[in-house]
C-alpha cells in the first residue's frame, strides 16, 4: 500500500516534550506533524526553574504564580521552611500546554488531533503511523521518516514499535485543581508550595500545594498499588483548610520513576518526555526534563536524517544521562531511602532545615545541575546525613 503524504517526522504528543521536538524540527525547515489528544492535561504542580524559561523562551506571561518559598511538613506537623533565593515559575498545565503547541505550528510544524493507534511498514519499509482523527475524519495515516514518542508514561508509540519495551516502575499522581482562597487564609500563601512528607497522605511519596494564581493544585502520588487517591487528597484538603474550595477539574497519571535503558527501536522511533522515563525521582519533576529531551531528540533526528545513520537516535538518551544520569541516580537513592517510612521522612524535614542543604537544593535546581563549587558544604551536609542516618542527633 502506498501513502502520498510522507513527514519527515511525525510527533505522537503535544505535551512540553513532543512540542519542543516539533518546534526546533520545524525550526530546521523538516516537514513535521504533531498529533495529539484533545483536552488531555496532565496532573501537575506546575513548577518550572528559571533554566527552563530562559532555555526554552518562557514568556512571563504564562506565569501565573512565583513561588518564593517552599514549606516542608514532616509526619509530626512540623514545619520547615526554605526560601528559594529567587523563585520558581508556577504555570498552568492547561494554558502552557496548548501555548506550546501554538508555537509549534507557528513554527511550521502542521498540527492535528487524533488518537495514535499503531505504526506499519509500507512496501518500502517507510513507518507509515495509523491514526483515528478526532470528528468526522476517522481513519487516516501518514508516512514518517521518524517517528517521535512523546505519549506519556504509557505509550502506546512504544509498545506498537519497541521490541520488548522495558516496563518502568511509576507513581500513580492524582490532583484536584480547586480555586484558591482569598489572601488572608490561615495555612495558604499563594507565593508558597508546600509539600507534605507524611504517610497518611502517601506512603512512599509526597503530597503538594502548589498554588497557580488563581487556582491552586492539590495532590499527591503513590507506588501503591489500590491506594485511595482521592481520599488522601481529600484528608489533605481538609487539613489544610481547602476543603471547602471550589473543585475545578480532576486528573490523575502514571509518573516513571527512572529513565528508560533504550530511548529507540534502532531504526526509526524515539521515545521522549515520561514515555523514556525522564521524571526526576523523589521530586517527581518533569517539565524541565521533558522539553531537554525533545530539544536532544531534534538534534539526534535531524543527524539521522542528515546521515541516514539510525545510531543518531540513541545519542539523545546518551547525552540525556551524560548531563543528568548523576541526578537522577542521587535523588532515586533518596527516594527509596528516605520515603520509606515516618520515621525517616521525618528527619528528611530535619535535615531541610539546614542552610548548606537549603542552598545547595535551590542552586541546582534552578541551574539543573550539581553544584561543584563549594565541595566544604557537601561535606557538611554528607555528615550530617550519617549523623541523622544513625540517630545521633534528635530530628
């Protein structure tokens, strides 16, 4: 069977990753489609660092909250809080998102809404993607070149194309975005996110806060398996006074937990965004990590198609995990030890009280890298780990 429409790329996706992809593809002048769902919004606290507004072209006005504080709330109620020495950008998945996909197609890329379905191999053993479109249209397919997965944690791109496709442990994240109160209100400041490290709300992860202006997201995520979501965001609601809030919309999605070992079926796929697993452990950040992706799926594509030389496509995982495998592999440790139970969880907020630890965190998160300069503070704060790891000191 012969198609006569052909793109050079066809990307499934149009979250932060598969729109950055879209975008700087299109950007090289490659013939792109970006095809998506229609009003799919991940659950998301929306947090974004200053790197990724300055990398990626933010605009301030998709920032609908700065968050210039963080409060850390222990098991036992007490409270830590660290200023960021600056601040986080708080954004809206529902408004980013579409703005991300507008700058696609202003880009060139041609955007449409359908539902992915599979991918086979026309006579020439050109990937030719399956499509339904949303409407009228039904059944349609095109032929790619490449093919880009940016589908989310469960994607289908991966399992009509990977061989095998390596099934990667995740949390289940539910939030409800509610309005958020009037300023005044006892336990809420609208430039602040809380999250709460506490196992009635999750029992190996953590519940949030975050505040977007004039709404707010509430949630939490868990490995659980049969855990009531929505009744640990309703205990949370409640403890903190938003359980009267007007209730916006619900959503919830699988999150990985670490990076998957192959990005590309060695011919013409490459996965990106959580659909390759980057989500930062223990944080469960992902936008930064998401757009990175699809900006070194851009390069390593148009390398391969430049080339023709399929091993392209897996240099934007190499370099992915040249640049944030160390990361990573810190905060999955922290995560597995840390999060296990209360006790721990509550010298977790113990050791955030610390200015070495409060410093270092907000450093790198908002540059998105390890902070080297100052090997003394890590060495503070590597003993004072033990110390807590021991129970020499009181949390």
């Amino acid at each position: 069977m012969s198609h006569s429409e052909t793109f050079d790329a066809v990307v499934v996706g149009g979250g932060p990753a598969g729109t950055t992809a879209a975008t700087d593809l299109a950007r090289r002048g490659l013939h792109v489609l970006l095809l998506d769902k229609a009003g799919r919004i991940k659950p998301c606290g929306g947090a974004i660092p200053p790197r990724l507004i300055s990398d990626f072209e933010i605009p301030d006005s998709l920032l609908v909250g700065r968050a210039t504080l963080a409060r850390m709330v222990a098991p036992s109620d007490r409270q830590v809080d660290m200023p960021v020495g600056g601040f986080v950008g708080m954004v809206d998945r529902c408004v980013f998102d579409e703005w991300l996909r507008k700058r696609a197609s202003t880009a060139g890329a041609e955007r449409r809404t359908g539902t992915f379905e599979t991918v086979t191999r026309d006579d020439d053993g050109t990937a030719v993607v399956h499509y339904k479109e949303k409407g009228e249209g039904g059944q349609r397919s095109v032929r790619a070149r490449v093919v880009i997965g940016a589908d989310g944690a469960n994607s289908a791109v991966a399992r009509a194309t990977m061989p095998r496709d390596e099934q990667v442990p995740y949390v289940f994240a539910y939030h409800e975005i509610i309005r958020s109160p009037e300023l005044g209100h006892a336990a809420f400041d609208r430039a602040r996110c809380d999250v709460y490290y506490q196992g009635r709300i999750s029992p190996d992860f953590y519940g949030w806060v975050f505040p977007h202006g004039e709404t707010t997201s509430v949630g939490m995520g868990t490995a659980v398996k049969g855990y009531s979501l929505r009744d640990s965001v309703g205990r949370l609601r409640e403890a903190t006074g938003l359980d009267t809030a007007e209730t916006v919309r619900r959503e919830g999605a699988p999150i990985p937990l670490r990076p998957k070992k192959r990005w590309d079926n060695g011919r013409d796929v490459l996965l990106i965004g959580d659909a390759a697993g980057v989500v930062a452990p223990a944080s469960g950040e992902g936008i930064y990590y998401a757009m990175f992706s699809g900006r070194l799926a851009a390069e390593a594509v148009e390398s391969y198609l430049q080339t023709g030389d399929a091993r392209a496509l897996a240099g934007a995982r190499k370099r992915f995990m040249k640049t944030h495998g160390k990361v990573f592999w810190i905060l999955g440790i922290m995560q597995r030890f840390w999060y296990c139970s209360d006790r721990r969880r509550e010298r977790f907020v113990s050791i955030c009280r610390d200015s070495d630890v409060q410093r270092l965190t907000w450093e790198a998160y908002r540059n998105k890298e390890l902070v080297r300069r100052d090997p003394m503070a890590h060495i503070r704060i590597f003993f004072k780990d033990l110390a807590h790891l021991f129970r020499l000191v009181s949390p």
